[in-house]
C-alpha cells in the first residue's frame, strides 16, 4: 500500500488518461479480437498459443484469486481512493492481477513468435507497462502485479516452447482438450462449494465461472476444430477482413443478446462466455468453410 500512496501523490490527469489507456491493452474484447483475427484470418498457430497462454494463466489467476480473496486497495484502506476511470473494470479480488495476467499472456506469446529484437523488447515494455498501470490507477498492488506477471510468464513460455511439438502432431490432441476439461471441472466444483458455503459470493464468483465457461469451450473447440474442421485463412485482404468482420459480429450478437434475454445469473454468464468461445472456435469456421465449399461448387 505504501507503494500505491506514493504514486498517488503523483497522479495528473494526463497520467491518468495516458495510464487507463494503457490498462485498455490488456482489456478482455482487446485481446480477444486480436486472437479471433489471427484465429479466423491471420495465423492459426500463433491463434492457438494465445490461446492456451490466456485461458492457462487465467484459469490459473482465477483459482488464486477465490482461494487468497483479498480485497481491492481501497477496501483494505479506505482512506486511499483508486482512479475513478479504473473503477468499473476493477470487478473480483485484488490478488493477483487479471488485467496484468492478460497483458502479459499476450504480449509473451508475441516476443515468443518474433524473432526481431526490437519487437521482443516493445513486447517486454507492453506487460510491464500494463502492470505498471494497475498501480498506478490504484486498483492492485505490487504484490497481485508481480505474482500475477511471474506465473503467467512462467506459463505462457511453458506453452510457446512445447508448441513446436504439437503444432503438426495431432495425436495428443485428445489428451490436452480432456486434461483441460478436467482442470476446469476441479475449479467449477471448487467455486461453487465456496459459493454454496457463503465464503465466496456470487459478485466474486461471477469472474471466476465466466473463466471456466470459456475454458470448457476452448478445450472442445480446440480438438474439434482441429479433428474434424481444420480450416484455412484467406489469401486476400478483403476476405481475410470480411472473415473477421462477420464473426466479430457473431461473437457481439451473442455477448449483448445474452446479456439481454438471459437473465443475469452466474450459470447463464458461464454458458454465454462458453457459447462464445465456441462460436470462434467451432461454430462460426463449421459455417464459413460450408459456405466456401459451396460457393466452389
């Protein structure tokens, strides 16, 4: 805390707009359009190490944060008070740093993939900035930045370095999709018996349940696309923008539509976030490859 009151001491309205700027990169829609481009029109491979790298640390953070539940900066110290800009996004507990985590799953998987080391070096100024931006906008310490960026870092190399293994071998596909099923199955049940034992509440059990919906789907998604769909990215610009424009489309019609005919409970945000992880996976590729063999007939 006596770090946070420091910076605090600091704040100017440019840090502020220039900082909840920086915050936005690590921002879920942020990070998950880039995935869905590099998924549906970009490049698969480094699509799916972002993805195991996200939903890895994530799943990761999120088992961290229902299990320590420590509180936000100004709930631990209610005379310290946060950026107000940073305040809806600051949503869960404070340890660790989700908003670090996603940052810093994206931006190593990118230093990962380049070989310039110049990019390596902006990838490296990217995390570090975001985590710097948590504290700065007062809503983590340094505690929940540097626990978050250590084992998400850790993770994220896990995963680029192995896979070069997997990238043409399909024949542990099976095995990851069930180990993941398996693992986010533990966090759901561990979530809902601190739910149903009033340890956690449902505001705080809300993250955490989205998580392990979009982590099921990415473990279906990953093999069933891969077993069964296996689909190519467009040659041309255009397609590759009209590819990417129609199934962001999807994936915003699901999220806001959910939002407004379902009713906001925790089962239905787990089902949303799992619907929409199977649309970019499974759904949407199943629909554009029918419809481009079609068109070739």
């Amino acid at each position: 805390m006596d770090f946070l009151r420091f910076l605090a001491e600091y704040r100017i309205p440019a840090g502020d707009f220039f900082f909840q700027l920086v915050t936005y990169l690590a921002q879920e829609i942020l990070v998950i359009g880039f995935v869905c481009w590099f998924f549906w029109s970009g490049n698969k491979n480094l699509a799916y190490k972002l993805g195991f790298s996200y939903f890895l640390s994530g799943l990761t953070i999120q088992g961290l944060k229902i299990t320590f539940r420590i509180p936000r900066p100004w709930v631990l110290d209610p005379n310290f008070k946060a950026v107000d800009s940073a305040l809806p996004a600051a949503t869960g507990y404070s340890f660790p740093s989700g908003h670090t985590q996603s940052g810093t799953s994206f931006f190593t998987t990118l230093a990962w993939q380049t070989k310039r080391s110049l990019w390596r070096i902006l990838c490296v100024i990217g995390f570090l900035l975001i985590g710097f931006s948590r504290m700065y906008l007062g809503v983590h310490t340094p505690k929940d930045v540097f626990t978050s960026m250590i084992l998400t870092f850790l993770i994220t190399s896990m995963v680029c370095s192995q896979w070069k293994h997997l990238e043409n071998d399909k024949s542990h596909d099976l095995l990851i999709a069930v180990l993941l099923t398996l693992i986010v199955a533990a966090l759901i049940v561990y979530d809902i018996i601190l739910l149903q034992n009033n340890i956690l509440d449902e505001k705080n059990a809300s993250d955490c349940l989205k998580a392990c919906g979009a982590g099921l789907a990415f473990g279906a998604g990953f093999y069933l696309e891969r077993r069964y769909i296996n689909f190519t990215v467009p040659t041309t610009t255009r397609d590759k923008i009209l590819r990417f424009t129609l199934g962001i489309a999807g994936v915003a019609l699901i999220e806001f539509g959910g939002k407004a005919l379902l009713p906001s409970l925790l089962v239905f945000s787990c089902i949303r976030y799992f619907v929409i992880v199977l649309w970019i996976l499974v759904l949407y590729p199943l629909l554009f490859t029918k419809l481009e063999k079609k068109n070739r007939r």
